[in-house]
C-alpha cells in the first residue's frame, strides 16, 4: 500500500483569486474614504462657517445690530424743521444729507421735539414748531413697532446677507424689538398724551407732508 508523503498538520493554502478579491476590496474602500475626505469642509466652532450654519437667531441679530444702527440714525439725523424744509426744496439733496435711499422710498433721519397728543394704535401725533403747514409727524410707540425703516437706515443690510426673504423679514422685527426693549420699555410709552417729548428716529419718505417715526431716542420732558 502506498502511503501520502504530504506533510501533516499543514493549512490549506487560500486561492490566489480571494486574494486579489480582498486586495480589491481594500482598494475601493480606500478610494471611498478618500474621497469622503476631499469632500468633506472642517468648520471651526466660532469661524464664520460656524456662524452661518447656526440657526438665524432675529432676537440675537437685532441685539447686536440696534446699537450701530442707532448711532448712524443719531448722527445723521437733522432738526425736523429743517429737514422738512429740505424735502420740499430738492428731495434728493435732502435724502443725500438726512437720508438712506432704499428700494421703497428713502429712509430719513429725524431729530424733533413736539407736544404727544391722544394716540391711536400706539402712535402718538406730535405738534411740533417750525414745521411746515400741513406736515404731520408721528412716533410710534408699540406694543407692536411695525415695518423695516430702523433695519433699512444704515444702507449695508441687504436681501443678499439672509437665506430667504422670511429671513430677511424677521431680521427687521427683531431689530424693532431690540430698539423696543432698550429705548420704549424704559418709559411710560401709554402715558405720553400732553407731555413734550424728543424723539430722535427714522421714517420712510413716501409722503413727504406725513411723517410715522420709528424712534431710536426717546426723552420725556
């Protein structure tokens, strides 16, 4: 009888085709990874990628932009005598000196010091001296601050800045709400009617002979 002179104790040896196939494998997942990789953006918490990729915060938005947009409204504004005065001499000259051109009339800064009379809806009328006849100015007051004159009187916040135009929209009501909560809260904005007050604002200039100021200063004599 002949005996197997194979040794024993020896494994099998693996095909050579397994081999390549785990060879492959390695290789693509390999390639997959790379390219996860190269498409892949590391953004550093704090960056301005970061930023962007929070939420839209409009309460956090109009905390940091009221300040700045207070002191330009504040440092362009003129006297509302004058300013009225300007309108109706050359428009354009006056929204170059007091104002900020916008898509939908320009936005006018306003200092002016007048008598509140009986307010309806949170807006108060203000018999101011020196105006011209027939020019009416108003402030509002709130609860609610309505409209976009305060996000649109530095020039610089564009549609472009925002994902949408909801977002856009809200960044102008929590600017009001900002200017809301640091300059009307701190007053008593329905007990106005028969003092002298000195607001200091933005309106948009649409009808030159009616003026509805959004304030940014607000001083009770």
């Amino acid at each position: 009888m002949v005996q197997s002179t194979a040794p024993t104790g020896s494994a099998p040896k693996a095909p050579a085709a397994s081999r390549r196939g785990l060879i492959l494998s390695i290789a693509a997942a390999a390639v997959v990874l790379a390219g996860i990789a190269l498409d892949t953006k590391v953004v550093h918490i704090g960056s301005d990628a970061d930023v962007r990729q929070q939420a839209f915060s409009p309460d956090g938005y109009g905390q940091t932009e009221f300040p700045r947009i207070r002191d330009a409204v504040t440092a362009k504004a003129g006297d509302a005598a004058e300013v009225a005065a300007a309108i109706a001499a050359d428009k354009d000259a006056a929204i170059a000196k007091y104002g900020t051109p916008a898509s939908t009339g320009a936005i006018m800064a306003v200092r002016v010091t007048g008598t509140a009379g009986e307010p309806k809806a949170g807006i108060y009328p203000l018999a101011a001296e020196g105006l011209p006849e027939g020019v009416a100015v108003r402030v509002q007051t709130g609860p609610a601050i309505n409209g976009t004159d305060l996000r649109d009187a530095p020039g610089d916040i564009a549609f472009g800045k925002f994902k949408n135009q909801i977002e856009y929209q809200n960044a102008g009501a929590g600017i009001n709400r900002a200017m809301k909560a640091e300059v009307l809260d701190k007053i008593d904005a329905t007990n106005l009617t028969g003092k002298t007050v000195e607001v200091v604002g933005a309106f948009r200039l649409i009808n030159p002979k009616n003026w509805l100021i959004t304030p940014v200063e607000v001083s009770v004599k």
